[in-house]
C-alpha cells in the first residue's frame, strides 16, 4: 500500500473536517447572531452545502475510483440525474426511519427532514461520489472485507461513525435537564457531525496502522 495515497486521503479527509468548521465560523461574520445552536436550521443548510460541495469537487480532482472506460455524455447526464434521484430518496427514507425511531411526525417536519438531508450528506453523498448509482457496489463494500481501496475503507468508517453519531446524540433528548442543545433535531445532528469527524480521522489512522494487514484485491 502507497504511503502517498494514504496521505491524499488524510488530506481530502482533513478539507472535509475544515468544510465543517468554516460553515459554523464563515457565517457569523456575516449575520448577526448566527450561531450553531441558536439558527441551528440555517447552520444545517450552511453545513449540507459546504460538505456536499467539497467532496463533489475532491472527488472530481482526486478520482479515486476512476473508470477506464470512456462513457458518453448521455451517460453521464443519466448518471448525474440518477444521483440526484437516489440523493433524495435517501433524504426521504432517513425521514421516515428517523420518524419510527420518535420523532415528531407531523410536528417539526423542517427540522427532521433536514437532519435527513445532512445524515444523506455524510453517508449517502459519499457513496454516490465513490461508487455512483450502482446499488451493487454499495452492498459489496459495506459487507464483510468488501472494500476493494483504502478510499472505500474510509468510506465504510465515516458512514458507521456518522450513523453511530446520530444515534448517541439521540440519548439526551428526553432528559430533564432543559438545555437548549436538547431542542429537537440539534443533539441528534450535532451527533451525526461529530461522528463524521470522527471518521474521516479516525480512517485514515486506522488504515495508516493496520496498512500491512490490510490486502485489497479486483473482484
């Protein structure tokens, strides 16, 4: 394993982790009272925008699993759109799972569905970047010893990590403590992003750590 290609993936991972701090700094000096906790919806949208925007642009300049086959340009116009489709139905099926789990139904709609979309974002967003619309691919590298590169290692471990996130975040939603951060969806989002942060540190290390041990192999 490249030692240079662990470090373009610590350094891509490191522009994500930056995306996300200048979407809760960047703002403030542009609107009054604008904080993380106390426009929390606004900092979802800043927050979904600026991770989504980084990560298109790195993975069209990194092209960590490009193809060698040239495919027209109806067949990326198909792709592209194919990509904004399952985008949203991920927006949609993490509403729905998020409500089964106790959010409000019909109360605080915004708020759970842009949860939603910033959980697709960190999850979902990457995958169509890595693998594209290719419902196959998902499974295979998110089954046991399924990823082929170091990039969809990283991919596997900043998903469960933003995953896992979300739902630690959930614990102290009905304590009685009356925090502000309490206020439904921002514990649970805050969770998320921590956890994605998490991720995209904690995989490059860990590949970096176990980069003897791990062999990946063309299926």
């Amino acid at each position: 394993m490249k030692e240079a290609e662990i470090r373009r993936l610590l350094a891509a991972n490191l522009l994500c982790v930056f995306s996300i701090i200048l979407s809760a700094v960047v703002p403030s000096f542009f609107w009054d009272g604008f904080t993380v906790l106390g426009t929390h919806l606004a900092w979802l949208c800043i927050c979904s925008v600026c991770v989504s925007t980084l990560n298109i642009i790195l993975h069209l300049v990194l092209k960590p699993n490009q193809s060698h086959k040239r495919s027209s340009f109806a067949h990326k116009i198909s792709r592209f759109l194919k990509c904004c489709i399952y985008f949203f139905m991920s927006c949609i099926l993490f509403h729905a799972i998020i409500v089964l789990y106790g959010a409000p139904l019909i109360e605080s709609v915004t708020e759970t569905f842009l949860f939603a979309v910033l959980l697709s974002t960190f999850t979902t967003l990457q995958c169509l970047c890595m693998l594209g619309p290719n419902i196959q691919a998902w499974i295979r590298v998110f089954s046991k010893n399924g990823a082929m590169s170091i990039w969809e290692s990283s991919l596997q471990i900043t998903t469960i990590c933003s995953i896992l996130g979300a739902w630690f975040g959930a614990f102290p939603i009905p304590l009685d403590w009356d925090r502000p951060w309490q206020v439904w969806p921002i514990s649970c989002s805050l969770g998320a992003t921590f956890g994605y942060v998490a991720g995209l540190i904690i995989a490059p290390l860990w590949i970096h750590w176990n980069r003897k041990q791990l062999t990946y192999k063309s299926r």
